[in-house]
C-alpha cells in the first residue's frame, strides 16, 4: 500500500511540474490512482522534501472553498443586518464573488487564486455542486396563489416593447450587440420568476402584506407564461421540432398523472399527525431533478418541473458557491476598464445598459399600472413595480448558461451580471424605503365591536381542543335579525423549516363522512354549527400554513383584509377535564397571543376555556356571564360584546361593577352615578336578561374577596384586559400577575388558585 502511495505521490508530483510547463494547453488530465485526502502533517515525511501541498488535493481544496466562501457570505449577511440595510442573502452570496475576483487580480501565482480560479481542465467540484444547489432552490419552491391581470401585462408588454426598440436600432444604426444578445436581454427582463420574488419577499420579512400576495401570484402566472412562449417558439421554429415537443408534453403529463396518484396514495396511508416518510421526499426531490433534465432536452432553460413538483429545498451552505463562483466568471477588469474611463456612455456598454433600463422602465411602468387599475393604494403599486422588476438567482443562472454556450459574449455576460447585482442591491433598498412597518396599519380607522351591529369575527384554532370553546362562544353571540353574525373561521398550521406559507379556502369542500383528519373536523364542526343559525350567521373557513415567526402577522393581515372587529384567540394553557390542574402550557401559542395583542388592527379577545363556557343540562338551560365592569375603553369593548350575547335567551347576564371608594368619597355621588351609567346598555320592556351589581372597592385584597364570592355563580366571565389598572381595584394585585396578556383581573380569574371552573374571556380594544 505504501508502495502504491508513493508512486502516486511521483506522479502526482510530475503532473504538477508538467502543468507548469503546459499551462493552459493541456485538455484532459486523467490520474489512475485518485487520493483525495492529505495525509496532513505526515505528507512532508511520506513524500520527501518535494511533498505536495496540500490545497493540491480534491477534498481539502472543496472543503476550502466551502468554508472560506460560507464565512465571506456570512460576514456581509451579518454586517449588512447589524448597518440596517436590508440586502437578501442571494445579493451577499454574488458580492462575496465580485469582492474575491478582485482580491485574486494581483495574486497571478498565488496557491489562493489557484485553487478558486482552477487551470480550464481542472475538474471544478465546488462549481458543479454550487450549480447543483441553485437548481433545486430554484425550482422546488412551493406556490401558493394564482393572478393573470398583472402577471400578463408586466410580462407581455416589456416583451414587446423590447422587440421594438430592438428592430428600431436595426434600422436605424449599426449594432454591437448580436440579435441572440438581445433576445437574451429581452427575456431576461421581462421575466420576474416566483423563486427570485419569493426570496426577496421572505428575505425582508413582507411575505405577508398585500403587495406581497399579489407579487407572488403574478410571478406564478408569469413562470408559466415564459414556459408556454418558450414551447411556443420551439414548435413554431419548425414542424419536426413541433412534434417532438407534443410527445415530450404528452409523456410528461402522463408521468405526472401517476406521480399525483402515488403522491395521494402516500397521503392515504400516512397516520394523522405523522411526518411523512423520508424516502417519499427523496423520491420527490430525485422526480423533480430529473424533471428539470428531461425539459432541458427541449428546452434551452427547461422550467416546468418548477410549476409543477412544488416542493421546496432549504437553503444550505452550497448556493453561496453557485452565486460566488458565477460572479467570479464575470470580466472585472473590462467592467473597470470601461465604467473608470466614462466608455459607458457610448458604444458596446451604453447599447447594453440603456437596452436595460428601457426595459426596466416599461416593467415599473406596466406594473404599476396594473396595480393602480386592481385599486391598489399608490405607495404598495409603487412597492410593487419594483418588486417584479428584481433580478437575482434565476437570472443570473440563465446568462450564465447562455454564455457557456456561447450564445452571448463575455462582455454581455459581465454587464448582464453586473447589473443583476446591481438591481438586487437597490431593489430592497427602494422596499425599505417606501414600507414602513410600524405604520402598516395605521392608516386604516380604529376598529372596535358595536352595539347591535354584525358582529364580524375571526376566530383562530390552534389545535383541536379550541373547536369546541370557539363554537360555544360563538352560541353565546346570540346571532340574531338585530345582530347576525360573520364569522372567518382561521385553521392554523406551522410550517416547519423555510418552506413558502400557504393560504387555503374552503368555501366549496365538503369534508368526507367518518373522517378522522383535523382539518376536516374544524370544516364540518364550524359547518355544522352554521347550519343550525344559517339565518344569521356566515362561516368562512380558511387553513394558514405558515411559520410561528410570520403567524401573528397573518392573521392581522388576514383581520385587515375581512374587515374583522374581534380576533378571537385561545389561551396557551389546557385545564384538566375537572377545570382544575394544568395539562399543557404552549409557550409557543403565547407568544402568538402577545404578538397579536400587539399589532392586531382591531379588538382581540382570549379565551380562557377552563369549561363550562357553556353546559346545559338542557336546552333551556341558561349560560350565566357575568361582565366585571371598572371602566376604560376595553371594558367597554367587553360591554359591547356582552350586550350581542343579552340577544340569547339562554344567556343571562350580570354586570358586576368595581367603583374605588377613593371616587365615592371625593365628591362623587355624581361620578359614582354616572359610572354606573357608562356600563348600562339599552333595555326593553320584559327584559330580564341583564342584572347588574355595584360594589365598593378600597383595595385589591377587596377585590380578589369580591370574585372569590361568586366564583361558583357563573360559567363565564367576560372582562377588558386593562380592567381596573392604575385605580384602588387593583391596587396590590399587580405584583401578582402572572400573565399580563389577561390584564390583572383576568389573570386573577384565570389563575389555578382561584377556585371558579367558569371559562374566562379577556377583551383588548385596538391599541
């Protein structure tokens, strides 16, 4: 074995000395006895003084590149994140290329640049998996929305337009720039792929804004387009390229027939709630590679599997090596050369970038426009031109292909990059810019519950015990003729790891008799409970799957868009089935409630289920609520509520008001009445439904003694969140609170030590 080693360090150590010699002239270099490890410290030894280094052999030198390329990436991520200034990850990969090819210029020898900028026959291991990495970021991304208006228009019209700039300068000068060139620039342009969008969109933390949505459904409808124009001009370039396009599209739909009926076999005999085999995804990711090969046969850029396997491949530690080693391709020194003299203004450069701009200013324009006719407001419309007028990985790798098969010259390859980095460079600078987070509802009016009015709801569901607390509230809401209620029904999924949030309707599903699945438990539940009052009450019913990160900014969007008055959200905590003794604390749920609490465009309510919420012993049964009333705007958001439920004639209701005997005793017969009169609501003839009780307060020792009192009187208690804070009621209790999300009443009432098995609902009015 020694033996063996030591001729291939001999020869080795000659085919160094003849690349030396050879330079570039050599083709093919082939080593019948490959090593791809160093032996390290030993080689010196094992070799003699003329040892390799070694950076020579293949595993150490890709180790080195990986390493050196995942911590350059890392550090302009990191510095950019620390300065403010919000550049996708993408952006940081490609600068770490352009920042190394020109660290390497003045290093023509050096072992550095040997071993990121290889002799043209050395195999180049770390490209080829870079490559490999961008192919299945690209096109394993999930979709989730469908759009034509904008989605044609920003594609179409660009097109066009390039195509008659493009015969105007062939008339009317001489060209530098070859005719494929311009086709290459057109389509580069005019294309706005749904992985590049989807990238910036979750790089900057705005999937889930309006603009956002509608960005990602028209970069869907325009993938697809590109696809279909790209079949288009292959069978029209001739009959024989036609019909061999209509058999691949035939095998290939016939194929993905079967794999749609292996994907819902799998489905079938995956348990509820289990993960899917890792074999299956396996399978999944290997289909969807050989999808893309298959189209690229017919294809020059073969996309379909992209639409169609919908799956998406986490990002790792290799797609920097693809956006690295793409940029260190381009040719530095003729960019300098030509933006340092000023030649940009005139000839080669000026025909290529001006080309660009006009095409990225009919982009802007026509999808600005779109979004101005779909009465999008002006500051999003912007917001979205410039969205579908980025350029990051898609676009790059298309040039990049197009120059490796010398279908567009060095120097249009290197201005084409260099504006690509460009472009993703301003691009989410521009968003940054125009969208102001902490503003985002700020334009839209205070939304709060109104007496006798539609109560508009969204109701959250978490998991599965939250059905049947959500649907006995929902009993206790009396919808009525006076007082019918809508209600959005939100099934909340997390969606583990990076893949792309999707939105479900299920307005036209009917769930399947006998099943045992979640999600069609909450579809015929909530189903159910509207047939029973479908006189006056709606149910919509929609599935979230999204991160817990970007959860609570969902279902604010989602409030926003349905007009919602009340979020109703479910405590993090599960009783036992006596009420008492804790099951569960899902500190995940509450850091959603508090999110919520938050940013929530309208009022939000959260329901403590300890049971019974709402448990007849028949059906006239009544359900005792009971309203702790002090004051401020959330108690009268609770008031509002209270005064929906006095529309159930099974509900009774009490209003137990606190008054600090410090008012009583400045003066105040006035006040004390007048704050009896704030939580009095409109009462008819005959109508016993309401009582209300007045009690004096001194401290919150008072006050804790006063709930304790009636904790067995009632099956729920409905309280504001800011109840009774910075008075005598609560003075003492404060420093006792556990959970201030329920404000210091609620949180007394929710506590294990209080001895009430009643559900609490603790209402918040928008902040």
């Amino acid at each position: 074995m020694d033996a063996q080693e030591e001729t291939w360090h001999k020869g080795m150590l000659e085919d160094h000395m003849k690349r030396e010699e050879m330079g570039k002239n050599m083709i093919c270099d082939v080593s019948p006895h490959i090593m791809l490890n160093s032996r390290g410290a030993w080689e010196k030894l094992a070799s003699g003084s003329e040892g390799l280094p070694f950076w020579e052999y293949p595993l150490p030198k890709l180790e080195i590149i990986i390493l050196s390329t995942f911590i350059s990436w890392r550090f302009f991520d990191i510095l950019f994140k620390k300065l403010g200034v919000p550049i996708p990850r993408f952006t940081s990969m490609m600068l770490v290329g352009a920042v190394l090819s020109e660290s390497f210029q003045p290093m023509q020898m050096s072992w550095f640049r040997h071993i990121f900028i290889p002799d043209d026959y050395m195999p180049n291991v770390a490209e080829t998996i870079g490559t490999f990495a961008f192919t299945l970021n690209w096109f394993l991304r999930g979709v989730t929305t469908n759009s034509t208006a904008i989605g044609v228009t920003s594609m179409i019209i660009p097109w066009y337009i390039g195509k008659i700039v493009y015969s105007s300068r062939e008339k009317s000068s001489i060209l530098t720039m070859t005719r494929m060139e311009y086709s290459i620039s057109i389509f580069t342009m005019s294309m706005a792929p749904f992985t590049c969008i989807n990238m910036l969109l979750t790089d900057l933390k705005v999937v889930h804004t309006e603009f956002g949505q509608i960005a990602q459904s028209s970069a869907m409808v325009i993938d697809v387009l590109a696809f279909c124009m790209s079949v288009w001009a292959n069978v029209s370039y001739s009959y024989r390229i036609g019909i061999r396009m209509g058999v691949a599209l035939m095998i290939f739909f016939v194929f993905l027939y079967l794999v749609r009926q292996a994907m819902l076999w799998v489905v079938r005999h995956t348990p509820e709630g289990t993960p899917v085999k890792s074999i299956y995804l396996y399978i999944g990711l290997l289909l969807a590679y050989l999808s893309h090969i298959y189209w690229t046969r017919f294809l020059f850029f073969g996309p379909l599997g992209a639409f169609v396997l919908v799956r998406q491949f986490q990002r790792g530690n290799f797609l920097p090596l693809f956006g690295s080693f793409t940029m260190m391709k381009l040719d530095w020194s003729f960019l300098i050369k030509e933006i340092g003299s000023g030649k940009f203004l005139h000839g080669h450069t000026y025909e290529c970038f001006s080309f660009l701009l006009v095409l990225y200013v009919a982009k802007f324009v026509t999808s600005f426009l779109s979004a101005i006719a779909a009465r999008m407001p002006l500051r999003d419309s912007v917001i979205l031109g410039i969205i579908m007028g980025t350029k990051s990985s898609f676009e790059l790798a298309y040039v990049l292909q197009a120059f490796e098969k010398e279908i567009i010259s060095l120097e249009i390859f290197s201005l084409l990059g260099i504006y690509i980095l460009a472009n993703s460079l301003l691009t989410p600078m521009g968003i940054h810019f125009l969208y102001d987070r902490a503003k985002r509802f700020a334009c839209y009016g205070r939304r709060s519950l109104k007496h006798k009015s539609e109560l508009q709801l969204l109701v959250c569901i978490n998991k599965p015990d939250n059905i049947t607390s959500m649907i006995n509230l929902l009993r206790a809401s009396a919808p009525s003729k006076d007082s019918p209620v809508s209600c959005c029904v939100l099934h909340l999924l997390e969606l583990v790891g990076k893949a792309t949030p999707t939105f479900i309707s299920h307005q036209l599903q009917k769930p399947k008799p006998g099943s045992r699945s979640y999600s069609e438990n909450v579809i015929s539940s909530f189903q159910q409970f509207q047939e029973i009052n479908q006189d006056y009450t709606s149910i919509h019913i929609f599935t979230s799957l999204t991160s817990v990160k970007e959860m609570h900014e969902h279902i604010c969007w989602f409030a926003l868009d349905k007009s919602s008055y009340l979020i109703l959200l479910s405590f993090h905590r599960t009783w036992g089935a006596n009420g008492y003794g804790v099951t569960s604390d899902d500190q995940t749920l509450r850091h959603l409630n508090r999110n919520v609490l938050k940013r929530a465009p309208c009022s939000v309510g959260i329901l403590v289920y300890r049971k019974p919420l709402w448990q007849p012993k028949s059906i006239e049964s009544p359900c005792r609520v009971c309203l702790v009333y002090v004051g401020g705007n959330d108690d009268k958001e609770a008031l509002a509520l209270a005064d929906h439920m006095r529309g159930n004639q099974n509900v009774s209701i009490t209003v137990l008001t606190l008054i600090p005997i410090s008012k009583t005793e400045e003066g105040s017969e006035s006040s004390q009445s007048q704050m009896v009169d704030t939580c009095q609501v409109e009462e008819k003839p005959g109508d016993n439904s309401i009582t209300y009780i007045v009690r004096m307060v001194e401290d919150g020792n008072k006050t804790s003694e006063i709930l304790h009192s009636v904790a067995y009187d009632y099956d729920m208690f409905l309280v504001g969140r800011s109840s009774g804070m910075g008075t005598a009621v609560t003075k003492g209790l404060g420093d006792w609170t556990e959970f201030d999300e329920l404000g210091v009443i609620g949180d007394l009432i929710a506590s294990e030590d209080f001895p009430s098995r009643a559900s609490v609902l603790v209402i918040q009015q928008q902040e």
